[in-house]
C-alpha cells in the first residue's frame, strides 16, 4: 500500500495569482459601479427632459391658443390659453390668469405636485404681469420655458418656470 503525503507548505497570501484574481475582481466591482451610476444618470436625464418638453407643451397651449371657451374668464375657463392669435397675447386673458388661484392654474395645467412663476416682461425687462411664486431658492430641479410673444404690438417674453 502507498501512503500519500500532504505538503506542509502553506498557502501563500500574496502569491502571484491571488493578486491578479484580486485585481480582476476589483477592476469589474468598479466597472459595474459605474456603469450603474452612468445609467442612473442617464434616466435622471431623460426623464428631465420629458417633464421639461411637457412644460413646453403647456406653454404652448398658452402662447399659440386663446383657450376654451375663446372668451374665457377665470370662472368658466376650461382651458388656459392667452393668444388672440399665436405668440400674441391678450391682456385681458392675461388679466385674467393673473386673477385666477394658484391651486386652479395648477390644476388646469396639471402641474398641482409643483410650483410654478408666470411672467412677462418688456424689452427693457419690465416685469409687466407676473403670478406665482418667486421662492424656488433651494430647489434642486428648476425648469424655466421662455417664449418670445408680442402685447399691444410689442415685444415681450413669458418665462414660465416649475420646480
């Protein structure tokens, strides 16, 4: 009968091919983190941009249309919209944005988790009708759509801003 000898060597912490595993499995551990971070990222992006391309579309609805009923005021408006013909505002509808809740524009525009601030302002950057709230300090995602329109022949810009 043969007997069979173990070795007393012992294994050896840093030998050649525990460091290379050891490398190895570091570089894919730090791979993974940050392709995880990226993607994290990217969605982040995306869905920015699908909120701020639905906030343009609600601009839009404000600037290009005159809203429903056309002669709307602020208690039998269904839908907001302040042209009489695009990109040029009535001030009477303005007028009457401006007198409505700031819970009822949200509602209407589907906007009620947020807060928003509506302006316009002339050529010199005179604030001429504003609503809303101007306390977006510390938020962490603030979203601002401008549009360049046209009041009593003029030129203007509406900001609307949501965060």
């Amino acid at each position: 009968m043969r007997m069979i000898q173990l070795s007393s060597n012992k294994g050896q912490l840093f030998a050649p091919d525990f460091i290379m595993a050891t490398v190895i499995f570091l570089f894919i551990l730090v791979t993974l983190q940050v392709n995880n971070y990226v993607i994290r990222e990217k969605i982040s992006n995306e869905e920015d941009m699908l909120y701020y391309d639905s906030l343009t579309s609600k601009s839009d609805i404000l600037v290009l249309y005159p809203g429903y009923p056309k002669c709307w005021n602020k208690t039998n408006v269904e839908i907001i919209g302040l042209a009489d013909k695009p990109n040029t505002l009535n001030k009477t509808k303005i007028e009457n944005f401006a007198s409505m809740s700031d819970s009822k524009i949200k509602k209407m525009l589907n906007i009620e988790d947020k807060s928003f601030y509506f302006v316009i302002r002339d050529s010199d950057d005179n604030v001429l009708y504003d609503k809303g709230s101007t306390s977006w300090g510390n938020s962490e995602k603030i979203f601002v759509v401008k549009r360049d329109v046209i009041i009593d022949n003029k030129g203007a810009e509406m900001r609307f801003i949501v965060w």
